[in-house]
C-alpha cells in the first residue's frame, strides 16, 4: 500500500498523478462515473499504450474500480483463407453434385483431393446430403445458397476483421477442425470511485504537479514554482516485452559452447560447393540417388569461379574408379563434368573434409552448426532448410568406442540421457552409427554419425582414423522445446517465441 491511497480527508495534494492519469480521471468523472470500456476511452494526446499504462496506475492507486472480462476474437487459419479464396469444400461438391446431377464419392474425392473431399462428405451430410450406395445425388437436394453465402460472408468478415459476428456461424465454425482461430484477451471496464472523485478535485485545486520535463517547462521556468511528482517506487508496471533471441539461435549458441568446452574449434564452410566436395571427396558414386536434381539444388554454372584445391580432381578420379591399395573403387567411368557442378551444400560434412584436406596434421577437432539445404518435401519432421550440427576427430585414439562416448556425452550435457545407437550406412563411413532420441514416446532420428572410411582419408593425405557426425539442430530443437512439428519453429507465431523468449 502507497502514502497515494490513504484518505486522510484534509484535502492534502494527491502527489502521484500523471497528467494522463489526471486527464482519464476528469473523463471518467465526466461519464458520470459509469461503467465505460476501456476501448471507448478517447482522450486527446493519449495513445493506447499510455491509456493502458495509466489505467494500471490509476487502479494500483486505488482510484478507480476495475472490471476484467474475458472476450474472445477470432482469426481465419490458413486453411480458412484457403477456402475463402477456392470455395469452401462442402460448397464446391454442393455446385458439382448440382451441374453433373450424379457423383459417385471417389470421384468427388479425385475432384476436391482426399483432405477436401473428406470435409465435403461431412458437411454436406449435417445438411441432408449423404451418398447412397456410393453416389451422392441431386435429387431431393434442399437449397443450400444461402447457408453458404452466410458461411462466407463469415469468413470474409474474419478476413477484414470487421462485421458481424453471428454467434451460430460461430459455433458452425469453432466445431469444424482448424477453419478459425480463436484467441482470448481480457477486456477492462473502469470507473472512478470515491478516492479518484477527490483526486481529480486536488490536482484541480493545486494544479498539476510535474511530471516529464518539456521544452516548454523549462523555457516558461515553471520548474521553478511547480512542483515535482515523486516517484512511486511502489507502484505496477506494465510488463514489457523486449526483444530476445530466437529459440534456434539460443540452443545453436548452447550446442557451439558445449563443443568449445570439449576443445573443438569451429569450421568455416560456404552454402555454395562443388559437387565434388560434397560428394565425390566422400566418396559418394556419381549415380548416387542423393545427387539427384530431386534432392539437389544444383546451381547454373556460368560464371563459375575458379575452383580451390583443383589438384584434387584427378585424386578422386582414380579412387572412384580404381580404388586405392586393398579398396576396390567403384569400377566406372568418373565423370569431371558431374564433379565440376555447383550446388548448395547438402550437408556440412563438405566442412569437415575440406578442413581436413587443409589441415592434414593430426591431431583436429573441429565443429560447426550451419544451414544445409535439401530439395525435400517439408512435413512434420522434415525441412527444406536446416541446421546441422556438424563435427570430426581426427586422432590415432579416434574410434566407434570414442564416438559414442562423445555422441552420450554431448547430448548429456544439454539433458538428454535417452539415446539409442543403431548401425547405419553412409557412403563415406564404415562403421555408420544413427544416434536416435525420444520424443513424446516416439524416436526420433537426430543424425548421422561414423568413422571415415579409408577411401575417403587416404587419397587426401590423412594418416590416422576421423570420427564424424552431422546432426540435426531442429530436430534437437523438437525434443528440446518439446515441440511435435518441426514446422512451428521457423512459424513466427509471437506467442510460442515469448514462450520460449529467451535471453542469452
Ligand atoms: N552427412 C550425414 C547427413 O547429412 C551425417 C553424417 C555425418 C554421417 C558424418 C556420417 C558422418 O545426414
């Protein structure tokens, strides 16, 4: 409790209140001290943040009686904006049944698609229109223009945020799966009482006290004869949300600060390699099916720059197709041309050999989380573009044993004790280890790891054996934040990242 909120009757000045504060005193008495909404509040100079902000002053004051109450908005989806652009489902088969007079339901489910379809066939039955035996008929269909024309003049509404809101389109809609949104905020309702009725009256009587220092006050030198309002140590505040870090840059910072702490060093690499890099230096056959303009964004290649370390060119040459001493190789013919093509890295292990190619001396160890790209069709758990969190030792005592000691090792560190290790393949490892995790009791493949295969180190002039491992961060992000689609990360949606807003 603050000296403000005493009643002491004696007309003594009510120190603490900001011109605003005064000026939705005086409003409020002028509504004759009923009830208003806080939205209805218009006072000039006063924006809605200060109004806000002094509402909550005014109530922590005691000057005002204040009513919340929960009001809900609704927002449109973005499967609700599709069916304002191409016709709601239900309609869309309502016109077609109508023009063809007969539709059988597969063929419904080959015009709208399988998702639409479904909603269709749902829809139209709550209105009377069911398939019999498999065909869904014109005849005896009632009149159904009216119900979708209010339907979308709902959604449209929605759109431009305005109109009405008829409370059975509304309830039509909150039953129907993910067409609309609903999203609660509390609506104050204010009015002064009998401590604000004296406050107003006070600083009537003694004019304002001071409170922001204008150009004005100090050219007219009323800082000399007025006083200052104190400040209310005591007083709320509104919550204010700064700016924080995204919640993928926060755990990529917490991945690079456990590797640093283990004595890896981080490694350059560029988004835009030679194929060769990234594929053939790993060993990977020029008809693998990964090299495929399906899972590859290739880049044109005019203007090519001229290509680092080209002595390596006629390396892989040989050991695709000889092999080295005691390796077979591939056995066809290596094309330069295939390994000439640009392409964005399809994963960050091209870092890693690069590095090695550079840095032959053993011992390394080396890390990086970086950005890959994969032409790929993005569902629940899997990205176009995405972060791996890449890394190699290379040291006489690297081994499976090491690896997976350092695999448990880095995941312990962020928390996570429940790791499964199962054999793989990779063109480039021998052995190939998959690390896999837990989420919301299903697994999850978090990445791939193993030891370079001979093919790989010897032609590049390595001498002793390198671990490796290229993990995915949003796949960790997932565990980590508990999320079950690797979609909502990169969503924007301001309430998840204030959730998780962190600050580093
Ligand atoms: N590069 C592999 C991938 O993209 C992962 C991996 C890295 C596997 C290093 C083995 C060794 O999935």
């Amino acid at each position: 409790m603050t000296a403000d909120n005493s009643e002491n009757g004696s007309g003594a000045v009510q120190a603490n209140i900001s011109p605003n504060e005064a000026s939705v005193l005086k409003f409020l008495l002028d509504n004759k001290g009923a009830w208003i909404r806080e939205d209805q509040i218009h006072i000039d100079g006063i924006g809605l943040r200060e109004l806000a902000s002094s509402v909550s002053w005014l109530e922590s004051k005691g000057l005002i009686d204040v009513n919340r109450t929960e009001i809900s908005t609704f927002q449109l989806t973005e499967e609700g904006r599709r069916f304002l652009t191409e016709g709601l489902p239900e309609e869309r088969a309502y016109y077609l049944i109508l023009s063809r007079k007969h539709v059988a339901v597969p063929d419904l489910m080959k015009e709208l698609g399988e998702t639409d379809g479904k909603i269709a066939l749902a829809q139209l039955a709550k209105l009377g229109i069911k398939p019999r035996n498999g065909v869904l008929s014109a005849d005896g269909a009632p009149l159904l223009d009216d119900e979708f024309r209010k339907r979308k003049s709902f959604l449209n509404s929605l759109a431009a945020g305005s109109g009405d809101m008829p409370a059975d389109m509304i309830n039509h809609f909150r039953k129907r799966e993910n067409v609309i949104q609903e999203r609660k905020r509390i609506s104050r309702s204010l009015r002064i009482n009998e401590s604000g009725v004296k406050a107003v009256s006070a600083s009537v009587s003694t004019g304002n006290l001071l409170g922001e220092i204008t150009p004005d006050i100090i050219a007219s030198a009323r800082w000399k004869t007025s006083g200052f309002q104190p400040y209310d140590l005591n007083s709320r505040v509104e919550k204010i949300l700064g700016s924080g870090v995204h919640p993928i840059t926060y755990l990529s910072r917490m991945v690079k600060e456990i590797f640093l702490e283990l004595g890896f060093s981080e490694m350059p690499g560029h988004y835009i390699e030679y194929a060769a890099w990234n594929m053939d230096a790993l060993f990977i056959p020029q008809d693998h099916p990964a090299r495929d303009m399906q899972d590859t964004f290739y880049l044109d290649t005019e203007g090519k720059p001229e290509m680092e370390h080209p002595e390596i060119m006629d390396v892989l040459s040989r050991v695709h197709e000889k092999g080295i001493r005691g390796y077979n190789g591939w056995g066809y013919r290596w094309s330069r041309d295939k390994a000439s093509q640009l392409l964005l890295r399809t994963h960050t292990t091209v870092s890693t050999i690069r590095y090695l190619y550079e840095h032959p001396e053993p011992p390394q160890a080396v890390f990086s989380v970086e950005k890959v790209f994969r032409h790929e069709s993005v569902d629940w758990k899997h990205l176009a573009e995405l972060n791996q969190i890449e890394g190699a030792y290379y040291g006489k005592d690297a081994s499976l044993a090491s690896l997976k000691w350092l695999m448990r090792e880095f995941y312990s560190r962020l928390g996570f004790t429940d790791l499964k290790f199962i054999p793989s393949y990779y063109p480039y490892t021998e052995p190939s280890m998959d690390v896999v995790g837990t989420i919301n009791g299903k697994e999850m493949e978090l990445g791939g790891s193993g030891v370079f295969r001979p093919e790989v180190t010897k032609p590049l002039g390595l001498k002793v054996p390198v671990i490796a491992w290229g993990l995915g961060l949003e796949r960790l992000a997932m565990i980590y934040f508990g999320l079950s689609d690797i979609r909502e990360i990169y969503q924007s949606d301001l309430d998840w990242l204030r959730t998780y807003r962190l600050r580093v």
